[in-house]
C-alpha cells in the first residue's frame, strides 16, 4: 500500500490530489443528476444521445489546439481557468432548475459550453501531472492515483446523487457541484512550482498540430495505443448514454437504481487503479492494455442481457475495471515515452482517442429506440 500511494510524498501533487477528489466528486453528482434530469424532461433516449453528443463532440474539435496551447503556456494557469468556468456553468445548470426553468435546449447549451472548457481541462491537466512530481519515476504511479481518483469519486458521486435527486431533486446536485470547484482552484493556486521556460511560438498552431501528428504516427508504439483506445472508446464507452434507460424501463428501478450501477462501475474502476498504481514500471504493462480491453467488451455484452440487478451490478463492476485499466495503463506508457516538448499535443492526441470518439456513438440510442 505504501508502493501504491508513493506519488502523495510530493506537496504539489498532495494538494492537488485532495482538490481534484473534492471537485470530482461534484462532477460525478451534477452527470447523474444531469442525465436523470434530460430523462425525466424527455423520456427519449434521442435526447440522451443528443445531449452526450453535445457534451463531448467539443473534445475531437478542439483537442488538438488545446494540445498545443498546452505546450506553450503556463498549465497551471489555464486549470485555474478552466477550473473557474467549469464552476460558472454549474451554477448557472443549478439556478435554472432551481427557478423550475430549466429546459432540454438549455442543458444541450451548457453541455456545448463544458465540452469546450474541457477539451482545455483534460488536455492540460494531463500534461500538467509531471510538473507537479519532484522524481520522474513516480509518474506512472501520479497517473494511475488520477485514475483511482476518478473512479473514487465515481463510487461516491453517484450514490450521493441518487439520494439527493430523491430528496430535494437536482438543483442541489449541480449547486453542490459547482461549490466543490473551490477546492482544485485553491490546491492550484498554493502549489510552489519551479518556473518553466515559456517555449517561444515560432511556428504557427497549424504546424505545430502537423508536428505533433506526425510525431504520434510515426511512433509504432504510440499509434498503436491510441487506435486501440479510440475503437474501444467508440464502440463501448458510449454505454454510459443508456444508463437511464436501463436503469428504468429494463431494471425497472428509479434514480437510485442509476446511482448504484454507475457506483458499481466505479467500485470496479477503483480496483482497477489500485491494480495499477501498484505497479512498478509502466514498460512492464505487457499485454495488460489488450487483455483489459477485452476484459470491458464481455463485461458490457453481458451486461446488455442482464435483467437482474445483481448481475447487473456485478457486470458494471467488470466493465469498469476493463476500461479504467485500458486507459490508465494507456496513459501510463505514452507519458513515459513521449518528449517533454510535445507532451500536450501527444496527450490531446489521448483525449481525441479517449474522449473524443465517444461523441459520434452518442447517436446509437436512436438506434436502440427505432429498434
């Protein structure tokens, strides 16, 4: 255990640690509360497809600017930015449905809005993880903590979610939400940083994109990585879209019932992390990005024919574990190989893979309906 939570000996890290798992557990809250909110609104799975679409297509347009951006300024300063709007739209999600005015074009609108900021967010905050280490060594187990940390405030999020949407609905989530933003921009803004020399812009973003596209292409190793990711991001991750629907007319169970199989996805994502971040070396991953990958798609095969809850739940656990060690053991490898010159830009690359590609999969619920 002590191997595993190594990376919290750094003070720049601890503090971000403890911020990002605050802010993350509000993230959590305000996208069950979110979906539940678009469901009950709808009771169209088109509408659930069109706001994930909305949410995330931001990330594929605007990574690979957001990649470079990261590599010529100040990464600290752009979180504390991204940090700050992300906080405004929350509230702005919670006084809406707070005055009962909330309408479905409004949450596809601020939807559009958190995308862009995140295709800034997730960029540089990924790039940003080795700044705040002292020893390179520790990286791998920084980003497989990240993961763990994710997926904590998955376990935790949801469940608290559930309970408040039955009690005082979903304002409060998004209110509570924006709240926790506080956290990761005062852990951002008391780290002591050693100043790093501003790259000058010599070339334009176009060539710079090219480079870094480039650079990703003609690595075997990096291009491999990110196809993998990219397929599996674009033919299963999109399942988080249905939960609601699965939740309540396959299950036959309420907001609650969400809130365990998204805290069951993340009970297993968590193992997963820990898995990992026990790990020393991530060259020594082998076959683990493969076989996690395969492990995700029969986990969520079989959990499309479940209709009782208990397995249910036991296949989200399987299913989380499989593609939270995809991704981390992913990002584990591309961050120890890349250069440091071109980390944002290859990491906006992973965000495209990720994140990116999930958006055009959003659309498969009209599929599911029409059928």
């Amino acid at each position: 255990m002590t191997s595993a939570f190594r990376s919290l000996r750094h003070r720049n890290y601890r503090l971000f640690f403890v911020g990002q798992g605050i802010s993350l557990i509000g993230t959590w809250m305000q996208q069950i509360a979110m979906s539940w909110l678009v469901y009950q609104l709808s009771k169209s799975a088109l509408l659930l497809g069109v706001v994930g679409f909305a949410g995330q297509i931001p990330t594929f347009l605007l990574s690979p600017f957001a990649g470079v951006m990261a590599d010529r300024w100040n990464k600290r300063r752009v979180l504390v930015i991204t940090q700050t709007l992300s906080m405004l739209q929350a509230f702005a999600l919670a006084a809406l449905v707070l005055m009962k005015a909330i309408l479905v074009w409004h949450i596809i609108a601020l939807g559009i809005l958190l995308g862009c900021v995140n295709a800034f967010d997730i960029t540089t905050r990924q790039a940003f993880v080795p700044e705040m280490l002292e020893k390179k060594e520790d990286l791998g187990n920084a980003i497989a903590l990240n993961s763990s940390l994710f997926n904590a405030a998955r376990l935790i999020g949801p469940a608290i979610a559930g309970i408040l949407i039955a009690l005082v609905g979903e304002g409060m989530c998004f209110l509570l939400n924006g709240i926790s933003y506080i956290a990761v921009i005062m852990a951002l803004l008391m780290m002591k940083l050693e100043r790093a020399p501003r790259r000058a812009a010599s070339e334009s973003f176009r060539n710079e994109i090219t480079q870094g596209f480039s650079y990703v292409y003609n690595s075997v190793a990096m291009r491999s990585i990110l196809l993998l990711l990219a397929l599996v991001s674009f033919v299963g991750v999109p399942y988080a879209v249905l939960m609601p629907i699965f939740a309540g007319s396959i299950l036959h169970g309420g907001a609650h019932t969400l809130g365990f199989l998204m805290t069951a996805s993340g009970l297993g994502a968590l193992g997963g992390t820990i898995f990992l971040a026990s790990r020393k070396g991530a060259m020594r991953l082998g076959m683990t990005t493969p076989v996690s990958g395969m492990v995700f798609g029969a986990g969520l095969t079989a959990f499309a024919y479940s209709r009782f809850l208990w397995l249910s739940l036991l296949l989200m656990a399987v299913t989380g574990f499989g593609i939270i060690v995809q991704m981390a053991s992913s990002n584990m490898v591309l961050q120890y190989i890349v250069d440091d010159g071109k980390r944002g830009r290859v990491m906006s690359f992973f965000a495209m893979a990720f994140m990116g590609t999930a958006p055009s999969a959003a659309f498969w619920p009209v599929c599911w309906q029409a059928g």
